[in-house]
C-alpha cells in the first residue's frame, strides 16, 4: 500500500512542466536550507576543509549555491519516473560516446568511474546513446527502506539500463563476461568504505582519505577499459558527460595508480563547480584533514 502511494506521488511529480519543477525547487530551497536547516553543518564542514583559501562569505556563496542544486537535482530525479526517451535525451547529452562504441565493437567491456556529482541519476539513460547490444549497467548500494529502494531502482531502469545491489557485482560480472556480453559498468567510486574495510588512504579535496579500491580490482581482473564520466551542468535541466579513456593499458598500472588517477579527475572536476558535488554526506568521517599548503 505503501509503495502504490510513493509512486503515485512521484510520478504526479514527475509529469510536472519542467519550467514549474524549478519554481518549487525555488521554494523547496528557502525550506530545506532556512527552516529545516538540512544537515548545515555537516556541508559547512565539508566545504571548509575542503577548500581552505576560501573566506567565511566565499563558503557561504559556494553552501547556498549548493543548496540550491540539490533541491534542482532531488526534483530532476523524480522526472525519470515518466519522462520519454526522446525527452531525456534532450537534456541529458553523453558525448565522445563514438570513441566509446568503436571500444564496445572491438568486444572490450568498460567501467566507467562517476562521482556524487551532477544528476548522477540521470546517468541511467545511457542506454539510449551506447550502441545495440551493449549491456548497461550500474552498480547500487541497496537503501534500508524496501519502498524507496524499489522506487529508484524502477526509475533508474526505465530507459534500459540494469541495477546491480554491490554486494553481487563480482558474481554478476563474472555471469556477463563468461557469456561474451559487451558491457559499461557504471561505478560511483567516491563512497566512504566502513572503517573496518579502509585498506589505502590519498590526498583529495585537502583530507587523507580512505578510499574504495574495489572498481580499479573488477577493471584489471576482468581485463576492462577504465573511462571516467566527466559532467558539466549546461544550464538548469541540461547536462553533458564526456566519457574520457583515463589509461591505455590500466592492468599494466601499479595498484592503486588507477584508484588516484580517477581521485584527480574528480578533484579537478569538483573544484570547477563545486556546487554540484553532494556534501551532505559525511564523506570525509574516516580522514583526517591535511595542513594548507
């Protein structure tokens, strides 16, 4: 009963006008971010450490821009509920996707490094541009609530792409690759590992961070290309991701040179446009600040 009327009300949501959705997150961002004063000091603390030159009014700038983001982005989201293909793909472009394809004919599968950054749940609609026959896939790390957990995966699958729970990637992988099916694995890489699990530590956004190596394992084990997802936010509602070899020959790396490589291309992405990263998330739980250089 529950979920009937979640996905009632998300796709009432979803069939809203582009032009109005932006008026509400207008709204949703004076609520979110004055009254409910949503997870504020985790932000300021992220954005402070993170970008040490900045000023007081310089972090407040970057905070409220970001506030005003994630309102845009948590409303875009709902969209994917009943958008078309042809829509979507107006106002989610993939580009250098040809150089990707010649990759897939060649009968090599890739990864594909992406961050918490832009509307990563837009992502899911790169079904629409691969080639045919390209198996698309994300990896997911399942929510608590069984309603919400199906809500999104139903969302993230319409346009084709498959949703595998991380915990069954390496067996899902393995069932792939053994029957020759050409693929793009999308990987979120910028998570926090449980403490329990912290193996290797890098430089990024000013902290020693801990990190996932677990992508940069899968890419070598299984002999995949490793690409990174580089996304720029045209305008409100529009967005472009470059996919960008990020090595010729990633099994030839030392480990974790690839896992760094990918932390750069984030790094630099991030401090673009920082307002697009998500720091409501207490990614940096487990690092330790590094001293301004």
């Amino acid at each position: 009963m529950m979920y009937h009327l979640l996905s009632f009300l998300l796709k009432l949501i979803s069939y809203i006008p582009f032009r109005v959705l932006y008026v509400l997150s207008d709204g949703l961002y004076y609520i979110l971010y004055y009254i409910i004063r949503y997870r504020r000091k985790i932000v300021r603390k992220n954005l402070t450490e993170s970008f040490p030159t900045l000023k007081g009014k310089e972090i407040l700038q970057v905070e409220k821009k970001f506030y005003r983001y994630f309102t845009d982005q948590v409303l875009e989201s709902c969209k994917m509920a009943t958008i078309s293909p042809e829509e979507m793909k107006k106002h989610m472009k993939f580009t250098n996707i040809e150089a990707a394809n010649a990759v897939f004919k060649e009968g090599k599968s890739i990864a594909l490094y992406m961050g918490h950054y832009g509307n990563w749940e837009w992502i899911s609609s790169i079904p629409l541009w691969v080639a045919e026959g390209v198996t698309s896939v994300q990896i997911y790390h399942k929510l608590r609530n069984d309603n919400t957990n199906r809500l999104i995966l139903n969302m993230r699958e319409r346009l084709g792409a498959i949703s595998v729970e991380m915990r069954k990637t390496a067996r899902y992988i393995t069932e792939i690759t053994n029957t020759n099916q050409v693929s793009v694995i999308g990987f979120i890489a910028d998570q926090s590992p449980k403490k329990k699990e912290v193996r290797y530590f890098l430089p990024f956004l000013h902290h020693r961070t801990p990190i996932l190596v677990g992508t940069e394992k899968i890419v070598k084990h299984y002999g995949f290309e490793a690409w990174f997802l580089d996304m720029k936010r045209v305008k409100r509602g529009y967005y472009e991701a470059e996919l960008i070899r990020m090595h010729e020959e990633p099994a030839s790396l030392p480990d974790f040179e690839l896992t760094e490589i990918y932390f750069r291309m984030l790094e630099k992405m991030i401090q673009e446009r920082p307002e697009l990263y998500l720091w409501t998330h207490n990614r940096f739980k487990h690092a330790t600040k590094l001293e301004e250089a």
